[in-house]
C-alpha cells in the first residue's frame, strides 16, 4: 500500500469513530429525555397529558422546553402535580417574548 492510501484508511477510520460517538451522545441523550417524560408523564393529569401530547407532535422543540420546565420544578420540590392549567400558564410564560401580530382591515 502506498502513502496516499493509508492516509484514505486513516481518515475514514477517524470519521466513522466520530460518527460512532456522535450517534452515541444521541442515543444518551434520547435516553435522559425518555426519562425526564416518564418521570414528568407520571405527573400529569390526563388533560395535561392530553395537552402535552399534541404539544410534542406539533412542536417538538417546544415540547422539550416544557419538559424541562416542568421537571426542574417537579425534581426542586416546586410542582407536585401538573393539571392542564399550570401546563397552560407554563406555556404562556414561555411565549411571553414574542410579538402579537393584529391584521386590520382598511
């Protein structure tokens, strides 16, 4: 084998460790978020569970933040359980920054 193709093996070695460590931190991380669901999920009454599950199919990002809201506040002591109202004012404050837009007819 010559220089340049070692060279080729090297790397495409090194890439598919990275790729194997990127698709690792993934699985963990997927993993933790299962978790912090189960643990939030068995908070909820079935409205918030209800509320919370079209939430996650509609906006996944949004979905995330809520877990996390909710299962810091669950895991400091602060939330015992999570009714759909508090799910609603959790959301409400989460969407304090953005701009209403009104549309007037002229």
């Amino acid at each position: 084998m010559d220089e340049l193709e070692q060279l080729r093996l090297r790397r495409m070695a090194q890439l598919q460790q990275q790729q194997n460590a990127a698709i690792n931190e993934e699985n963990m991380l997927q993993q933790q978020i299962e978790q912090i669901e189960s643990v939030v999920k068995q908070k909820m009454s079935k409205e918030a569970l209800q509320r919370y599950g079209n939430i996650k199919s509609a906006h996944p990002e949004k979905a995330l933040t809520l877990l996390a809201i909710i299962g810091k506040g669950i895991e400091n002591g602060q939330i015992k359980s999570v009714e759909d109202k508090l799910l609603k004012l959790i959301l409400l404050k989460m969407q304090d920054g953005k701009k209403e837009i009104k549309i007037r007819k002229i």
